[in-house]
C-alpha cells in the first residue's frame, strides 16, 4: 500500500496516509468557481504515538455543502466509521476529519481552529486534519489546545 509520510517535528510523531485517502481528498478541489467544500472523517490506526491514516468518508448527502463552507451531519458518516471499526475488528478507529477549502495553499481558518480545538477537547487524544487545497494540503495534528503542522518527510520511512 502506498502512503505519504509526514512528521511533526517538535515530538517526532510520524503521520502515514494511505494514498486512496489523498485520492479521495483530490477528487473534491474546489478548482472551479462554483465548487463547494467538501469533507469528511479520517479512519485508522493509532501505533503507539503515531498514526496511519487508512480511510476516509466521502460527503454524505445530509452534509451542508457551500463555497466557503462545510459541515458535517452525523447521519452517514457515524454508521460508516462503525462498520469500519466492526470489519477491522477494532482496529481501525476514528482518528480526525478532514475539508477542503477553495485556496491553492489552504490555511486553517478562525471556524476550523475553534472547531477542532473543541473536538480535541471532546476526544481528549491526539487528531489529525486535513485541508484539502487547489494545489495541495494543508496536514495538522491536535494535541490538547495545540495545533501542530505536519511537514512531508523528505526520506522514506518504514511502514509503522
């Protein structure tokens, strides 16, 4: 299986995302005027402090989908995660969420850092996000109150 490998630098935490995740992700850019955002949730493994990111949901028809704006309904993406969990045998678990946004290089807005700092506080463990842009990603790891970048390791890892 192919994946990208991340690092946050300050912990050394290492990041592995499965490349149908990022496929996924690329299929809903907001490359034309009128697209909306698109998102969903991240599913995978956690080893040890690290993760793997192996799957993610597609917008589900209950989502609210504008330009600048995405929100996810529960409704589609619970059941989703459930039978995930349920045919990995516990596995692979929810581990984050991710959008898009309608910017080459996305940022987090003032919405996504108050929003994912109360989902760290719901979740009480480290999450991942991704923001889904025009000419590539944006990759976050929440720890507590923090928001930490990821950065793409320029040297192969070994699978975690």
């Amino acid at each position: 299986m192919r994946h990208k490998s991340l690092i946050e630098p300050y912990s050394k935490r290492l990041v592995l995302v499965n490349e149908e995740v990022l496929a996924l992700i690329s299929s809903y850019r907001q490359s034309t005027p009128d697209g909306c955002e698109a998102g969903g949730i991240l599913m995978g493994k956690r080893r040890g402090e690290h993760f793997e990111i192996t799957f993610a949901t597609a917008p589900q028809p209950k989502d609210s989908r504008s330009r600048c704006r995405f929100t996810r309904h529960p409704g589609g993406h619970q059941e989703i995660a459930e039978e995930r969990f349920r045919v990995t045998n516990g596995e692979e678990n929810y581990i984050g969420e991710w959008h898009t946004h309608p910017e080459n290089h996305p940022t987090p807005s003032t919405i996504d850092t108050r929003d994912w700092k109360r989902l760290s506080k719901i979740h009480r463990v480290p999450l991942l996000v991704i923001i889904g842009g025009i000419q590539a990603n944006y990759f976050g790891l929440l720890a507590g109150s923090q928001i930490h970048i990821l950065n793409e390791c320029m040297t192969g890892i070994p699978r975690l």
